[in-house]
C-alpha cells in the first residue's frame, strides 16, 4: 500500500486510441525506449524479467506516486518507484519483448492493461490496489498465474480480509478528495474476502531442493501479512543466489530499487509482521 504523498512534475502528456489520458516526463519515454532497446540486443534464453528487474536498480524508492492528480490518468514513472509500480512497470516491459513490440504506446497499453480491473481505461476505482486483487485480475487477463502447490512448501492458507481502504479513506488523496468512490472501493473488498490462497510460511522459505523446484528467478513474489485490514505488505522479484532465494524490490528501507544482499529467509525473520510468501508466475 501506498501511504507518503510525492509532489512529481510531469512535463508532457498524450491521448491514446483508447481515449484516456497518460502523463509521462520525457525521461520516461526515454528510459523505456532504452530499456527495450537493450532487450533487443540480449541473446536468446535470457530472462527478460531479471534483465530489466536488474536495469532498474539503484532507482529511488518513492511512494504514492500515482496520486498526483485529481482525477486518474495513467501516470508512467520510471524515474521514482514504488514497489508495486517497480513490478508494473518490469511486467510491462517483459510483454512489449513477449509481443515484440518494442514501443512507447506499446508499454503504455500494456501498463494500463496491468494496473487496471479488465484492463479498463484509468479509473481509480477500477484500480488494482490490493494486490491480490492485482493477482487474480490479472490471471484472468491470461498474464500471469499463481503457484499455489505442492504441499509442502504450500502448507499455509491466507483467508482475505482487507478493509484498510474503507475504514481508512482519508489516508489517500483520491478517497479523500473523492468520498463518493469508497462505496465501490468496500464492494470490491467485499468481493475479495470470500477468497483465499495457499501460501508458503516465512519457516519454509529456505534454501532447499523443494523451494527451488517450486519458485524460480523472475516469479513475482508478494510478502503476506499480519496486519489489520491488509492482504500483502510487500512484493518484488524472486531471484536465486548460491545461498538461497533473494528479493529484487524497490526497497523503503533502503529508499532504491536493490536485490537485497541478505537471503529471503533472514529478511522475513525480521519482519514481524510479515508472515510468508504468495508466488505469482508471468505468463512469457
């Protein structure tokens, strides 16, 4: 979830076919013509989802910054991000490759395809926020599916439970600004909490055989949680190193985008409230 407000300067903005607004820097369009031109370039077998996963490190971690308008337009930002647009905007690089389509508007569909329910034109309430609504939307999309076996590693089940939007409205300038989209915001939480999802607990997540047949490098991995009214506290990219899983994120605690240095293992031990790990696969 996304809590600090960011004020971003965005100096230019296009309308595409589909008639919804993207509000981009130059340097944005730039980075991404450069990002799929240094793709272009990688022999075959690469893992296209690690090559531009490792290209955007050292980016400054910067949260809430989609919420920088006051109505929705598809913000494209690949000069500060999140951990959530971290993972959208890998994702929607590694279509543009997957589709040969080594475009700007190509990006941008794909972006907006991921971000938003059915791929819809930018609303915030047709906004994936809760990421597993992110996850099953974007299953039903056909771009990507969650790895729910065997058991074990998988002997954990998160029933969802997330209100943190609805009780919490004046914690998003959007809500805040917009009290008449929270109605819509708690029926898709509603919706979302008859749901539930095998997850592997933060015991099992060593460096083992088992853990490595089951997670491989590129899969999206979402950090489950402990606290009140939230599904997800944390994701990024798995990655495997000789001593066991790591996590390419965009870091708060590190404020960049890093393959952090110590194993998955350790970094959930340290987080009390994180509880296991959900393993979402892209569909290349």
């Amino acid at each position: 979830m996304r809590f600090i407000a960011a004020l971003i300067f965005f100096a230019f903005s296009f309308t595409c076919a589909s008639a919804y607004e993207v509000q981009y820097d130059k340097a944005d369009s730039l980075k991404v013509m450069e990002l799929l031109d240094g793709a272009r370039r990688q022999p075959q077998g690469t893992n296209i989802v690690i090559y531009f996963a490792r290209r955007l490190k050292g980016l400054p971690y910067v949260a809430h910054t989609l919420e920088v308008n006051r109505t929705e337009k598809l913000v494209v930002n690949l000069r500060q991000l999140d951990c959530t647009t971290y993972v959208e905007n890998v994702t929607a690089l590694a279509m543009c490759v997957s589709q040969k389509a080594y475009t700007f508007k190509a990006f941008c569909g794909n972006l907006c395809k991921i971000r938003y329910r059915g791929g819809a034109a930018p609303h915030y309430t047709k906004r994936l926020h809760y990421f597993t609504d992110w996850i099953a939307d974007n299953t039903a999309k056909g771009l990507c599916s969650e790895v729910q076996s065997p058991d074990p590693p998988f002997t954990a089940v998160q029933r969802i439970a997330v209100n943190y939007m609805s009780t919490y409205p004046g914690k998003y300038k959007m809500l805040k600004e917009n009290p008449g989209y929270v109605p819509a915001i708690a029926a898709t939480e509603r919706e979302l909490n008859k749901k539930s999802y095998r997850y592997v607990p933060k015991s099992l997540v060593g460096n083992t055989a088992l853990m490595r047949k089951v997670v491989k490098d590129g899969d999206i991995i979402a950090l489950t949680t402990s606290l009140k009214g939230l599904d997800i506290q944390h994701i990024g990219f798995a990655v495997w190193h000789d001593d066991g899983l790591h996590l390419l994120n965009a870091s708060s605690l590190r404020h960049k985008v890093v393959e952090e240095p110590m194993t998955l293992y350790r970094y959930l031990q340290r987080q009390r409230t994180m509880t296991g790990v959900r393993v979402v696969r892209l569909n290349q």
